[in-house]
C-alpha cells in the first residue's frame, strides 16, 4: 500500500469523498479566510464594553502602543481599560481556544472518534485538583497557575502509565485509564470542597467555571510562546496524524510507528490543554466542537484541519468572552456559555455523526 493510496483509504473510512472535494487551493482561501474572519472578531471585541469609549478612542491606544507613539498624552483610564485589560484578555482567549481547538483535533485524530475532547485523559480534573490545593493551602501552593498545570499534566501523566503495557498503549485501554484517572482527582476536588471554608469554597467553584477575569500581558507571554511552538510542530506532523489516524496496523505498513508519534502528539495537546486550563479554568466544548466543524467544512485532512481548528477555537472564544462581559454588569464565566452554547452542538453531533468512528 502507497501513502496516497493509504490517505485515499482514510478519507473513504472517513465517509469523505476522494475526488470532486475541494483542492488544496481552495482549502488555502478559506483558511485565509479564517484568519480574516479572526482578525475581524478580535478588532470589533476590543471596542465593546460595559465602560464605553469611542471606537476611534480604542484604535488610537492601541495604535500608539504599537508604533511606540505618545502613549503619554492618551488619557489613562483608557490606555488602562483598552491596552491592560481588553487587549491581553483577547489575546489570551484567542490564544486559550486555539490551543483547546488544536488539542481537541489531535485527540480526536489518534483516538480515531470525533467525540472526544481534550479532557479526555484526566487533564482538566487533574488540574482542578491542583487548583483547588493552592486555594485551600496557600501557605504550601503558592501558585494556583503552577499548581493547576502540574496536577494536569500528573493527571495524563499516570493516565498514559496505567495504560501503556508491553510497549504499546492500546487506545482503549487509554481512554480508560484517563476516566479512571479523571474521576480519582475529581474526588479529590469533592474533598476539597467538603472541607475547605466558605471563601475558599467560593473560589475553587469560580475557578471551575473557567473566565478571563484576571487576564494580564504575563499570562499573555507565557501562553502564547507554548501554543505557537506546539502549533507549529503539531501542524507538521498533520500527515504523521492522518496516518496515526488510520489505526496502528496501516501507520506500520505506511512505515510509521505509532507510539513514537503518539507519544509526541498526545504530549504537547496536553502540555498547551494544561497551560491553558491553569490559567483560566476549565472551558468546556471548544476542544469538542471546533476541531469537528474544521472537518466538516475542510475535510479530515490534518495538515488544514489543525490551522482551521486554531483560527476557529480563537474565534469562537472571543465572542463568548465579548458576551461574558457585556451581556450583564456582573460577567459571566464564560465555561457557563460555551457550554450553553455547546449544548445544542453536541445534539447535533449526536444524531448526525455520532456513529462515525475514525478507523
């Protein structure tokens, strides 16, 4: 068996047609088109708020920061509100939905089933538990950042350790060690929450609810870096990914090795799931939702589905965090409406796909 005829083998296991489909060209407008459609968002999202300040007002802060201009004579309840507040929070949810996107399809591609979602493994109860032992003892984790991302990628962790036997981790057996692995710390979060007071228990609740309250340019600078360099590596293993997409028996006949990647690919959807859960909480649905909607618009093709799910995850985010904080005074967690947005998605998903196995 070729490689082409191999990749021609997966779109038709897919359900996908292998000729008469778009072209690469075609593919390459619509991600540019994407890319617009992002840049779009982002820019209206920035000049909406519960404080008002004129469009033209938003756009010349932003211009001075970023051609170094007078920043001195912009009034600094602007500069405040639209360059330390609105601008890092879209960039970090942009940043935070890419890498949910990005984590979802990789997942979705090696467990070869397009409902899965990037807590799949444990990472998301893993890193509630971290979260919530910082705010229950703030005297021995003094970082719930740091405390949330350690727990999360422990969480995946035992999950891939439980599950590996012989050299090989069966997807399966995976899948059931990250519910069993999952469900430990969530355990351990009830536990907290039983015996932590009512502040804490306010806090650690809030956290699970997932928002960018406190978005800043440092959260800024250590996210983005690991989602542009996991983006990048991810995005040229996309043909190793449709390959690992096929089952672990055509990745060796295709001269592939299967672990090897796998344990490449799972590792950095976990590391950017776990950088992106530590600093904003647990927001459902993105993982699930966009690396599906890639496909059904692109088709299964790793190489446009990874770059699609990066731009519409971004996307996505930005207007649920613009709704979050302009559809009341008091704002919303934006988990709260992903997922009440998500919701009526995964209906759909259900009735329409939920048969289709990738394998």
């Amino acid at each position: 068996m070729t490689e082409s005829t191999g990749f021609n083998h997966l779109l038709e296991k897919l359900g996908y047609e292998t000729a008469g489909g778009f072209g690469e060209e075609r593919k390459i407008i619509i991600l540019l088109a994407l890319a617009a459609v992002l840049f779009v968002t982002a820019s209206v999202a920035v000049a909406l708020g519960t404080y008002s300040i004129t469009v033209a007002e938003v756009y010349r802060t932003i211009l001075a920061h970023l051609t170094f201009g007078d920043i001195e004579s912009l009034p600094k309840l602007h500069n405040t509100i639209v360059w330390d507040i609105r601008v890092p929070r879209i960039i970090l949810a942009t940043s935070v939905g890419g890498a949910l996107a990005i984590a979802g399809a990789i997942f979705q591609g090696v467990f070869r089933n397009p409902l899965v979602e990037p807590y799949i493994l444990g990472v998301s109860s893993g890193a509630a538990f971290g979260a919530a032992l910082a705010i229950v003892f703030p005297a021995i984790f003094f970082s719930i950042q740091v405390s949330a991302f350690v727990f999360g990628a422990l969480a995946v962790t035992l999950a891939y350790l439980l599950a590996r036997s012989r050299g090989e981790t069966p997807i399966v057996t995976l899948i059931l060690a990250g519910v069993i692995i999952g469900s430990i710390f969530s355990a351990f979060v009830s536990l907290l929450k039983y015996i932590s007071d009512d502040t804490a228990l306010r806090e650690i609740v809030f956290w699970l609810m997932g928002g960018f309250y406190y978005a800043t340019w440092d959260d800024v600078i250590l996210l983005v870096p690991v989602v542009v360099i996991s983006f990048l590596i991810l995005w040229a293993l996309g043909w190793k990914l449709n390959v690992l997409s096929m089952g672990d028996d055509e990745a060796r006949a295709l001269g592939v090795n299967p672990e090897k990647y796998k344990l490449i690919v799972v590792t950095l959807a976990t590391a950017i799931t776990a950088f992106a859960v530590s600093l904003v909480g647990i927001i459902a649905w993105v993982g699930l939702m966009m690396p599906h909607a890639s496909r059904m618009i692109l088709g299964p093709d790793n190489r446009f589905v990874i770059p699609a799910s990066l731009m519409m995850g971004g996307c996505y985010l930005i207007v649920c965090d613009t709704l979050a904080r302009t559809l009341t005074t008091a704002e919303i967690p934006v988990g709260i409406l992903t997922s009440i947005l998500g919701a009526p998605y995964l209906c759909y998903l259900l009735r329409s796909k939920g048969r289709v196995i990738f394998g």
